[in-house]
C-alpha cells in the first residue's frame, strides 16, 4: 500500500498500531518521509550554537537520519522519543557507533505522555513532521504543554510541519497545516521567533512535501 493511502477519521484510531505497521512495512527508505540527507533541520540546530552535550530532544523521531547526522557533528546528549517501538528499533539499527554519547530511546505518545512527563531541561526541541498528525485541539494542547515544560530557559525550538499549502493528509492520516503565525499563537508571547522558511521536500516517490520550517527561542 502507498504510504499516502487510507483513510482515518476516527478519534478513537489506534495511533501506535498505525504507526508500528508502517515502519515494519516497507524499508525505511520507501517511507514518504524519509530524508537521505536532513539539512534544514542540521542547519537550524546548527545555528543554535549548542555546546556538544546540551540536550536535545526529537519529537516523534521515527527512523531519522539527523541523528546520525549530529553523533558525526559531535551532539553527545539525545533523547529520541517515539509512539511506534518498531520506529525507534529501526532508527538504533541505522545509528553509527556512540558508546562516548547519551542516547535514551523514550516510546511515549507525545499527546498522552507517561514518562515523557519526567522530561526536564531541554535545550533544543526538534520535531519534523509529527505535531502536524495532531489534529484535535486536546492533542495540541497536550503537546505543547509538554513542549514548555520541558523546556530550559533560552532552549530553541524546531517545528517542521506542512505548511498551508501543503498536503492535507500523510500516511493515511488527516494533518493539521501550520504557517508561523499559527506556531507563534501556540506557543505564546515566551518564544521569539529567530527563523522561519518554506521548504519543499522531495518524497523518495518523486512527490513533493511543502513545509515551513521554524525556529524558536525560549525567553529567560
Ligand atoms: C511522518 S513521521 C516523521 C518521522 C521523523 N520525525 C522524520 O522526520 O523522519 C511521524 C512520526 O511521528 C511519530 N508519532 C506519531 N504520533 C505520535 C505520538 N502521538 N507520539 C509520539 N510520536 C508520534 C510516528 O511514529 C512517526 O515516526
């Protein structure tokens, strides 16, 4: 099945199961998502100018290649959190050797957390594609709750979503579509907003994806 086929409406749809089936279908370099090389994302937290060890925090990380991407760039403290197990199984599987990095693998669903209630100190929060699956407005309140709390004074944040002209649907799944205004509103008066671009991402299919990426900064 493509991965953009299917249908979902129901409020009452098993997220994770979704999810899970869709990493244990296809090669990962088949998925709709799948970035060979995640430059947006590398050069915003680039421009963040963390030191090595800060933390940082991937939103529904799926089986990215970023992370492999900063362990070559030297981040040493990750946290790689996700709904689907089989999503972070896949992404360990690709990682290369990081036995001098902190690594923690956190499945939680980033709308009805459990442990990731425990998460503190963030230095950076990346999410590519993932609060855009949060259609209901208990599920955004839900993520972004979470985002502030876990966040340090000063942390940046990536948000990576399709923008409005972008795609109403992925995986089978209905989206949310964001424009910066809109991520400003949710994230309120205590973020600044430092970047923001539109960016169309070609699908490995071919197809293309309109983004707006964006990146914010906590005040003190
Ligand atoms: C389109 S993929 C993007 C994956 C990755 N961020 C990337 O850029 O390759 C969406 C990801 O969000 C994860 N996800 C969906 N709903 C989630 C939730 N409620 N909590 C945590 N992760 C979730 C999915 O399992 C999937 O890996």
């Amino acid at each position: 099945m493509n991965e953009d086929s299917g249908e979902c409406e129901n409020t009452t749809y098993d997220f994770e199961k979704h999810w899970n089936a869709a990493y244990q279908k296809s090669p990962i370099t088949n998925l709709g998502w799948y970035e060979e090389n995640p430059t947006p994302s590398v050069e915003l937290i680039e421009a963040c100018n963390l030191s090595k060890d800060a933390l940082i925090f991937n939103a529904g990380a799926g089986a990215t290649t970023l992370i492999s991407e900063l362990l070559k760039k030297g981040y040493v403290n990750m946290m790689l959190n996700d709904i689907a197990t089989a999503a972070l199984a896949e992404l360990e599987s690709h990682l290369p050797p990081y036995k001098n990095a902190h690594i923690q693998f956190v499945v939680d669903d980033l709308t009805n957390p459990s442990e990731l209630l425990k998460l503190k100190n963030v230095d950076l929060w990346h999410d590519r594609a993932v609060l855009h699956f949060f259609t209901e407005e208990k599920q955004q309140k839900a993520y972004f709750d979470l985002l502030k709390a876990a966040l340090k004074p000063k942390g940046f944040v990536i948000l990576a979503e399709f923008n409005l002209e972008g795609a109403k649907k992925c995986s089978g799944l209905d989206v949310f579509n964001y424009n910066e205004e809109m991520l400003q509103e949710r994230l309120g008066s205590d973020f600044e907003l430092l970047k923001s671009f539109n960016y169309t991402y070609i699908q490995p299919s071919g197809n293309t994806k309109e983004y707006v990426y964006t990146l914010f900064q906590k005040k003190s």
